[in-house]
C-alpha cells in the first residue's frame, strides 16, 4: 500500500519547510516534494512608500543576507535616480557582498552542514549540530565561527551594524570605508585564507572517498544554470550581464539583460507551496528547471580572475570530469567562492579608490521603472519596482535566489528518497539525508517567499489514497 | 520682577511670574517627558506627556501650559503619572504606523526616546493600522501620516517662527491628520518658502528630507529657540 512521509520541519536551514515523501503500493518512493509553508507579502505592503525606503525594508526580510536585498535594492534605486554611482561607491558595494557571500558561505558550510560530514549522517541528532562540531573538533569549528566573523565585521565596518546596515542607499553608499577598518580586514585576511584552505582540504577529501555516493545521490541531474557574469565572462557577485549555461558547459543565452528577465524567466504556482516555481521560458515549465548559486557560478563563468580561486576552479572542474551537475557539489562551490571572495577583498583593500570620500550620487526620480540584479550567496536575485512621479512605489516584484532553485530542490528530494527510502520503516539517518539535499542550496525561505519563520522540519509519508500514513517531525 | 517659589519633587524652585511649571522644573533640572513642547514657539498641552499632580488640586495638570503659583507643591514622578504617561506613549504608537526599523528618524526621534524613558517594551492596546499616505510632492521635503503623532509643532512653526502657515489639522478625533494649504499636495502649496523648519520642528520621522533613508534624518532641535532670542533680544549667539 503506497504512503507519504512527511519531514516537518526541516532543519538546518533557513526559513520554515516540510517534505512529503510519496510511496507506491510496491513501497518505494514515487515522488518527493518540498513545501515552503511561510508567506510575508513584503511585494504588497511595500506599495505607497518612497523607494528610497526600500533598500531598509527589503533587507529585513532576513538576518543572514540582508546585505543582498540592500545592494539589490540600491541598483534599482539607481535605475529610478538614472544615475551612474562614483567609482567609490561601486567598489565598497563590491566589498560589502564580498564580506555577505563570505558569511554566508561560512554559515552554510560550517555552522549548518559541515555536522553532517564530519560527525556522520547517522549520528545522534542531539549532537549533529555546530556544537556537536565544537565537542568533536574545536579548532576547525573555532575557525570557521571566525571566517563567518571576519565576514559580518567588514560588513559592520562598512555599515555600523552586522545585520540590517542600511548602508547601500540609491546613487551610492552612505559613508566610505575608515583607515582604521581597512587595516582590520588587512590584518585578518590571512588567517582566513587559512581556513579556508583548511576546509578545502577536508571537503576534497571527503568526496574523494567517503562521500562519493552523496555526490552521486544528491542532486546529481542535468538542468540549466544561471548566473551573473562580467562582460568578459568572468565570475561577477554584483553587476555584469546574464548568462545560461547547460549541463554540457555550452552557453544556451548570454549577454542578457536583467531589464528583460520577464522575457526569458516565467514563475509556475503549484498549489501545495507558497514558493513559486521560476522556470526558462524558452524551455517551458517544468524543462525549463535551471539552477542558481555557487554552483551555477561556477558553472557559467569563464574564469574567476584571481590566480588561487581559478585554480581551485580547474580542480573542481576537473574533479566532475566536465561540468559539475550534482547538488551535492554545491558545498565544495561555496568553499571555492569563499577563496574568491577573499582573493577579491584583498585586491580591494590595495586600491586607493576604497577610501575615497566620493560614494553619492543625488538625483530625483527620472524613471518610473527599475530593475536591479545581484548575486546573493544563494543565487541571482532581481528586484522590480515601479514608482508614481514622486517615487512611491506602485509595484513591487521580488524574484529571489532561493526560488530559482525550487525545481531543482523537489527534483534533489525525490532522488535522495528515491535512494534511500524503501518501506514505512524509516531511519532517522535517512530522513537526515533528505533534509540535507535540501541543505545543499542553503535555501533561504525567509527570503523567497519573503516570509517569516524558522526552520523546522516535518515529513509526512502518505498512502496513495491520499490518507497520512507517517509522520515526524523535529524543531 | 515678580518671583514665585514653589517645591518640585522637594526641590525649591524660584522662577519669575508667568512662567509654567515645565520651565520651572527644567530650572530645578527635573526631567519630565515631553512631545508637543518645544523651545521658540507656543505651548498648546496636546500630547499629555508633561502632567504633573500639584497639591490641593485634584485633577492632572500639563506641565506646560500651567502657569507657576506661589506656594505650589509640585510632584512629577508619581507611580500614577509614570502609568499615565507608559499608557499615552503605548496609545501614541497604537493610533499610527511607527515602524521604528526602517524609519528616516530611527535612533534620532523624541518619540522613540521617551518610549525609552517611559519603559515602554509594548503597548497594550492593539495596534490600528490606519491606512495613511505619503505625500513627497514637495520638491525637497516628504510627509508620512503613518509616522505623525499630531503634535502640531510643524503648524505652529510654520505660523509663529517662519509666518507662512502652511500647515493646519483636518477633521476631529481619530480622523484628524496635517493638512497643507487647503489640503493641498505639499508641492502645490505656494506659501511654502522651503525653508525646512518643519522638518527641524517634527520630534518623528513624519516630516523629512527627500533621498532620506533609515536612520538618517538629522535635524536642528535648537533653532527655533535661537531664531526666537533673535527676534526678541537681538542676540545671535548659539
């Protein structure tokens, strides 16, 4: 008799979900699929107030990437001004999401996925946590805590607060960075570099032997990839142009402009998830899956452009023997991008630039229409506004990173369950498995459906009637 | 000069005839929390943050339109105006819209300081959530209702200290809101020198300069009592 298991909540990560697991009369896994159950409304209450408001409320839509929203927010408050930021300005922006993708890596990596690695899938779930890590190895979680530190201190340098640093506003950046906070990060910078050839390390020694079968489970399906790029096809985190890759490595789009995502990006509604199923118009819903994200910036980017990322880049790529298409390898992703934020921020902190006083430009509104677009840690995020003459907002559309990989996370579950899960009798190893493919993206629900919550997790296993068979649930 | 003398929470005060009790207990440096008061222009006792309980008297009385009388005995600190004052600060965020996290005067606004000092940490009544607008017609300046606690300080400086009277109340009770001209948009108001005292007089983040983003509104809190001993005095200094 077919069943579902339901995982409710799902843990670990960022925002509030559960899993239903559907199994066939034969027992095995039909489908699986994952439900954002959150919902905000952030496009709606947002309409009526100045857009120059909006870099502040979109960023409070989360804790852990605000700064992604406030640089979004600020391109497309650009757009509304028609200006073109100081050099200054564009280059401390830069440097604030290179701090944002840094602590965000870091977070994802250690605080919430690395348990699972190197204290093991099966262990005891009470302990299966960064302070499992701590009791295990505390010199690698110390490490890591500190890389994710070094991440929100430049962002507090540059902001005067970690979380929530209104600091990005239209037409540039509030105030430059301080002497006293370039030599900071200066200082700090090799210790990080350390750590993050540290986990390099372990994550490459991980896949190349016990957990090669993740990397074969986990997400391991052919689909798109999309990302920003510069215009010569280097990675890009902030500006640049669009661009599609396939499974193959060969670019399917380039060159497009976020002005003109409504023509090449569609959003499918299924009816039992607040999150919406953004999709490739050319392909159709659901062909059209593609994925966004570490692994799709590696993916679609030519080269990184700082000499170790890039040689990391060709280890990555080597290590797939092509183009990398398992979910599984988004970890190892971030650990690249980390390197290459790092790189990045040091070749910041020698450009004369970064101290200038220039960083704003003011101008009135003189379109009523913007469109900006970002790479947050988690993937590519656009956000649309239109304004009356006086520059209140009419119409907000939010399109965020964790959406765009809504497809692809119900197509990693299946697989995983599809592997695992045989029976009504489910270990709870099994269902961690399941909850980790989903970790793999470090979705962040909070932002995509622009909602509240947490992150618990609750799997229902249903009969196929329809009728609940079993559930679990951990907060 | 006549001189009164009266106790304020034990203190003996001194003060010349004429004055109100708000002026006395800040010569005794007695703090008592205030909205719609402010230095340079008239008092008119609208937000009922400065009662006091005098003796011999049995109601209330706002400390800032109630003259000094001699012999008076003056206390500011009772446990009943401390619950008095928390339940008009709680009924002030209830009635509009104050969202502190993404407002222009966060960390920089009078309501959000005596909500502080009053130990406001919620309100217990439930919020309205009128539906009020923005208007950012003016071509330098903004006004949010949401933000507006009717304090009425814009429309008294706008008339006594720069003279246009751009500014007046509309309707009555809960329906009351700043009207400009004859509830005109700002913008069309042709009274309006732009001079900005408004936006200096407003203790939230109602009024503002347009561009503003959260946290960043500054304003001149002295000037009007400056503007006001020039004009009386002819004294310049700051």
């Amino acid at each position: 008799m077919s069943k579902t298991v339901v995982i409710d909540p799902v843990t670990r990560i960022e925002g509030h979900a559960k899993i239903s697991v559907f199994l066939n009369d034969a027992g095995d896994v039909d489908k699986a699929q994952f439900h954002v159950v959150e919902y905000r409304g952030f496009e709606k209450f947002c309409e009526g107030r100045p857009f120059t408001e909006m870099a502040g409320i979109t960023a409070r839509i989360c804790g852990i990437c605000p700064v992604s929203h406030l640089i979004c927010s600020a391109k497309t408050g650009d757009k509304i001004l028609a200006v073109k930021i100081p050099v200054a300005a564009d280059k401390l922006r830069r440097l604030m999401n290179l701090g944002q993708i840094t602590q965000s890596h870091a977070l994802s990596f250690f605080h919430l996925s690395s348990p699972d690695f190197l204290l093991g899938w099966d262990s005891d779930p009470a302990k299966r946590n960064v302070f499992g890590l701590i009791a295990a190895d505390p010199d690698l979680a110390r490490a890591g805590i500190r890389l994710r530190q070094f991440g929100q201190q430049i962002i507090e340098i540059l902001g005067g607060r970690k979380i929530h640093a209104a600091w990005t506003v239209p037409g540039g950046v509030r105030s430059p960075l301080s002497e006293d906070g370039r030599a900071w990060i200066v200082e700090r910078l090799p210790e990080s570099f350390e750590t993050i050839r540290k986990a390099l390390d372990i994550f490459k020694g991980l896949i190349a032997g016990p957990m090669k079968e993740e990397v074969n489970v986990f997400g391991e399906f052919p689909s798109l990839f999309m990302s920003l790029v510069s215009k010569t096809g280097e990675w890009e985190h902030y500006d640049g142009v669009l661009r599609f890759t396939d499974s193959q490595g060969n670019i399917v789009a380039d060159h497009l402009s976020e002005d003109d995502y409504q023509d090449f990006l569609g959003e499918a509604v299924e009816d039992w998830s607040y999150l919406k199923f953004p999709y490739y118009k050319p392909l159709g819903y659901p062909d059209g899956i593609y994925r966004v994200g570490p692994l799709a910036r590696l993916n679609t980017c030519d080269r990184i452009g700082t000499p170790a990322a890039d040689q990391e880049l060709q280890e990555f790529r080597s290590y797939a023997g092509g183009v990398p298409t398992s979910s599984f390898l988004y970890h190892y992703a971030r650990l690249v991008e980390i390197l290459a934020c790092l790189e990045k921020i040091q070749i910041l902190m020698d450009d004369p630039d970064i101290v200038s006083s220039r960083v704003r430009a003011e101008a009135g509104v003189n379109t009523l229409e913007g469109i900006g677009v970002s790479e947050a840690p988690r993937g590519t995020l656009f956000h649309h506004y239109q304004v009356d003459e006086y520059g209140l907002i009419k119409k907000v559309n939010l399109i965020i990173a964790t959406g765009h990989n809504n497809l692809a996370m119900n197509k990693t579950v299946t697989q995983i369950a599809q592997h695992y899960i045989h029976g009504e009798e489910i270990p709870e190893g099994f269902l961690n498995r399941v909850e980790a493919g989903i970790r793999c993206y470090d979705p962040c629900l909070s932002c995509s459906t622009h909602a509240i919550g947490q992150m618990p997790l609750h799997i229902q296993l249903m009969k196929p009637d329809g009728t609940l068979a079993k559930e679990v649930y951990r907060h | 000069m006549a001189v009164k003398t009266l106790k304020i929470d034990d203190i003996d005060v001194a003060i010349e005839a004429g004055a109100t009790l708000l002026q006395a207990a800040q010569e005794a440096g007695v703090p008592i929390p205030k909205l719609c008061a402010m230095k340079g222009i008239s008092s008119i006792g609208a937000c009922r943050l400065c009662l006091v309980e005098v003796e011999g008297i049995n109601k209330l009385l706002p400390a800032c339109v109630t003259e000094v009388a001699e012999g008076m005995v003056v206390h500011t600190q009772t446990p009943k105006l401390q619950e008095y004052r928390r339940m008009t600060v709680e009924l002030i965020f209830a009635e509009g819209n104050h969202v502190c996290s993404i407002c222009v005067a966060n960390g920089n606004c009078e309501l959000q300081d005596v909500a502080i000092e009053v130990g406001m940490d919620h309100s217990r009544f439930t919020y309205r959530f009128p539906d009020r607008g923005v208007d950012l017609s003016h071509p330098s300046f903004g006004i949010d209702h949401n933000r507006c606690i009717l304090c009425t300080r814009c429309v008294r400086v706008c008339d006594e200290v720069e003279g246009a009277h751009v500014w007046d109340v509309a309707n009555r009770g809960a329906a009351c809101y700043i009207v400009s001209g004859l509830n005109q948009p700002w913008g069309e108001v042709s009274a309006c020198t732009s001079c900005g005292k408004c936006v200096d007089a407003c203790p939230t983040g109602a009024i503002f300069r347009k561009g503003e983003t959260t946290g960043e509104k500054q304003r001149d809190r002295d000037k009007f009592a400056f503007l006001s001993t020039a004009r009386e005095k002819r004294e310049w200094t700051r």
